[in-house]
C-alpha cells in the first residue's frame, strides 16, 4: 500500500542533505565544543557557524542566537526566563488562547507561581485584535508572547502590528515561529521582536534541537544550570550533529520557500476545490487568505474527527486532527474553541498538511477517497440527517 | 492503540441505524465530549429481538455501538441490564485507558433504553 504523509505540521521527514551534514559531527568530528584541543576545536567551529548561518537567515547577530533542545524548550524560556528574570518590574504576561501548549502550560505554572497571565481572544478567523492588546497591557506587563502562525489552522498573526504596541509600552515581545520557519519570511528587525523560537524537526531538519533569538539587552534567566554553554543562557553540552542539521535545514527550507510555496498552495488550493465539490457540508476553519499556505483545518459536519483518521490511515494516509481522542484530551480544540466554533463541529475537525514531498497526485488521491469515508460515517451519524 | 477487535468493528460495524418502531431508545453523550450515540432496543415478551444504533465519534465509540448491539441480542432484560461498561470493553479485547471513560458509552445508552421500554410499558399499562 502506498503511503501518504499529510501532517507536516506534527513533524517532517529529514532531508538527505541534513543527515550528509550532520554525520561527520557523529564520526570524526566528536569533540565536545567546550574543550580546548583540536577536536573541541573542530566541534566549536562548526556550532559557530551554525549559529552565525541561523542569524543571518533571521536577521539577527550570531551572539543572539541560542541552541535549545527545541520549540517547546525555547518557548519555555522566553515565557519562564523573562519572567522570572523581570518579576521585580512585574509580574503580568499578555499571551493568546490560541498558543502552542509549550506557551500555555508555561503560563499555567506561573500562574501557580503568582504571576497573573492575560489570554487574548482571537475573532471567528482566528486573529487577535491589536486592540485587545493595547487594552491588555498594564504598568506591571513584562511580556507578550503571541505565536506567528497557528500550528493547527495555519492562521498567521499580524505580529508587526502587535508587537509595535509592546514595544512602544517597553514591554518584551517573543513569538512562537515553529510553524512559520520555511514558511513565510522571518527578519526579526523588521517584525521588531525580541524573542523568537524555532524547531529543528518542523523544516526537514532533525528532533530534538531548536533555537531561539533573544534580542540583546533582553533579562533573561536560565532554566537549566550547569557550564558556561550558550552564553550562560543553557547549561548543557550542545548537541552539536543536531544543531548543524538545524542550521542546514533552515538554510534550505529559507532558501527554496517561495517555490515550494507556489507549490503548496496550488495543493491546497486544488484539495479544497475537489472536495468541496465532492462532499456536501465541509467547513473551512480560519481564514483562506491569512494562512501558511500548506495547511487546511476542515469539519465534515456530523463525523468526528479520530474516525475520519482511522480511515485514512487504514488507507496509507496520514492526517491529524485537533480533536479530543487523538491529543489525549476529551474537549474539542482549544484554538478551534477560541475561534467560536460549535464543538461538534470543532470535534470533526482534520488537519491536512502538506510538504515539499506532496505530489498533485497524492491529494487527488486523498480527494478522491474521501467522499466514500464521509459518507459511509454519516451513514452511521445521528448529527447528520441525509440530505437528498 | 487499537485492538484488532475495535477496528474490525469499526471497519464493519453490526446494526448500524434506526428502528423505527422501536420499544426503547437510549440516547447518551454530548458535542463537547466528542461521542454522542443512540441505541435503539425492540422487545418481544421479555427479551431483546433487535438493536440497531447510530453514533457519532471515534473508532472506540463505534466499535463499543456496535459490540453492545451484538451483546444484546437475544437477551432478556434483566440479562441484558447486567451488560456493563466493563462487559463491552472485555468484549473487544480492551479500550486504551482514556477511552473507557468518553468513548465507552455504549452501555450506557442500553441502561437508558431499557429504563425507556420500562417507562412506555408502564404508560401503556396505565391507559
């Protein structure tokens, strides 16, 4: 049986090019970047050019670049770093209802701690409304962390916008960029941040490395303490292979992203079409035009969602959902929640996401099985009476 | 994460639909759950002649639907009232621990159509 990978958004495939420069660093080149000898050397030299590599692409300076374990690590220090580094000042943070869990369970545990945490609302499209943001920040606001693009519908902020109104109360501003590395152009100067997180995994590089950008001059406190790595900033000997993959990543993913963005969106484009032509009652959640262009979030009115992709996957495909069975929660989505959505519908919903090994062929494919998978759950569905 | 029994279920469910003139109807669940399930029960002199159900929700609240539908064929009430959450999950090899409390419903709907037969009995023994 074929398989047909459609959830880029949990995770990508490595790109050979990644794995062929990595593997020196597991072989020969060995050495622990801290030592002083030649193969300390040759480890040092190579995680600095990482680094100087993924400041470049970001805009940044190399020495505001900090290799982390991941997306979830670095968004666990922007939020729990800055505020703890700045609770003297304050000990309010502006997020949204519609972040990652590695930023909302970061503020659920500083909740714990005392600090007090606002969750800005999104409208039916997803977005927040800057001036929710305005009215949201107060004297003793230290930070405001709102992601770029949303891992489950693919929506994208308008974070020049809302970080102009953070930065104008001196206020830091750190964005959630996992989903849009690769996707959609990032220059931290011109999105004017001062924190911003990246993955390894989520551009065709490996797991379990990421990055984040801390502007200089931003009070920051570590989480994990140790050696003098990173600056002070993350204890640890760096996982030097996998920070090599990241940086080898970025720069491929960066440097192809307006072709392969061409390419994703005729995808998604046709994807949609089709099925909207073939299966009557499909919802689109979020907005059309305001999306990374590899990602449709859609409800099939009265099916769920985990059996939508059992029977998929029994037919090579892989998709997600945002759905209660497959996280391991029993409420429906919490971003699909936040944009208003009816929770039954909101418990149907289906992630597809696309990647630079999609062919046409594979989402005619999927659109072309589909409709009989709908259909034959709807038969069994007491939400859904038979329209004929 | 799955049994072989539940997706077998859930490739082919047994009793899938309505009974129209149905003696009970059990109705359980809701949207923000994620299972929502109707059962409905036929009953001649005692016994459970016929079930069918429909159902809205993942693989394990499908093949439970349809796993309780078998159970209950055939069986009197009072057989039928002793069929248990438990009963349905051992029936298909076991559910993945945090589907035995959302998606295991189904014999919670037979609890309600059998208690729903009961009440319309009652009514027509009144009149």
């Amino acid at each position: 049986m074929k398989k047909i990978y459609l959830d880029h958004n949990a995770t990508t495939p490595m790109r050979p090019e990644v794995l062929d420069a990595m593997l020196p660093y597991f072989k020969e080149k060995f050495g622990n970047a801290s030592s002083i000898h030649g193969f300390g050397r040759d480890a040092k030299v190579a995680l600095e050019e990482a680094r100087e590599k993924v400041a470049e692409i970001l805009g940044a300076s190399s020495s505001e670049i900090f290799f982390t374990s991941g997306g979830t690590e670095s968004d666990n220090l922007a939020t729990k770093g800055t505020a703890f580094a700045n609770r003297k000042k304050g000990r309010h943070i502006v997020t949204s209802k519609i972040e990652h869990h590695a930023i909302l369970e970061s503020c659920k545990f500083l909740e714990k701690e005392g600090f007090e945490v606002t969750y800005l609302p999104v409208n039916f499209r997803g977005l927040i409304d800057p001036e929710d943001l305005s009215n949201a920040i107060r004297d003793d606001t230290t930070l405001v962390s709102i992601m770029y693009a949303n891992n489950e519908v693919g929506i994208i902020q308008p974070i020049e916008q809302l970080s102009k109104i953070a930065k104008k109360m001196k206020i830091y501003f750190h964005t959630d960029a996992v989903q849009a590395a690769g996707k959609i152009p990032i220059d931290v100067q011109k999105l004017n941040v001062d924190m911003l997180s990246v993955s390894g995994h989520k551009i065709y590089g490996p797991k379990g490395v990421g990055a984040i950008y801390i502007r200089k001059g931003v009070r920051i406190a570590p989480l994990s303490h140790g050696g003098h790595h990173e600056r002070s900033r993350r204890a640890g000997t760096e996982n030097v292979p996998a920070i090599v993959g990241l940086a080898k990543a970025l720069e491929l993913v960066v440097g192809e992203m307006e072709n392969q963005n061409k390419h994703l969106r005729n995808l998604t484009e046709a994807f949609y079409k089709k099925l909207m032509e073939s299966i009557p009652d499909v919802v689109l959640h979020g907005d059309l035009d305001r999306r990374i262009p590899n990602t449709l979030n859609l409800s099939f009115k009265g099916v769920e969602g985990e059996s939508i992709i059992l029977s998929l996957d029994m037919k090579g495909v892989a998709v997600a959902s945002g759905s209660a069975c497959t996280s391991g929660t029993l409420e429906p989505s919490h971003v699909l929640s936040a944009m208003g959505v009816d929770p039954a519908i909101a418990q149907g919903a289906i992630r597809f996401s696309f990647g630079r090994d999609t062919a046409m062929q594979d989402v005619e494919y999927v659109a072309g099985i589909l409709p009989e998978i709908v259909q034959r759950l709807r038969s069994m569905s007491p939400l859904y009476a038979k329209k004929e | 994460m799955y049994s072989a029994k539940v997706m077998e279920h859930f490739q082919n469910p047994r009793n899938v639909g309505e009974i129209e003139d149905a003696d009970g109807v059990g109705k359980v669940g809701n949207p923000v759950c994620g299972d929502i399930m109707a059962l409905y029960i036929k009953v001649k002199d005692g016994r459970i002649i016929d079930a069918k159900f429909k159902t809205f929700g993942c693989g394990a609240a499908i093949a439970t639907s349809s796993m309780v539908t078998e159970l209950v064929k055939g069986r009197t009430l009072e057989e039928a009232k002793r069929i248990s959450r438990d009963t349905v999950a051992e029936a298909l090899d076991g559910l993945p621990p945090i589907k035995m409390h959302c998606s295991n419903l189904a014999a919670d709907a037979l609890h309600k159509a059998i208690e729903d037969y009961k009440k319309r009995a009652r009514l027509k023994d009144q009149k």
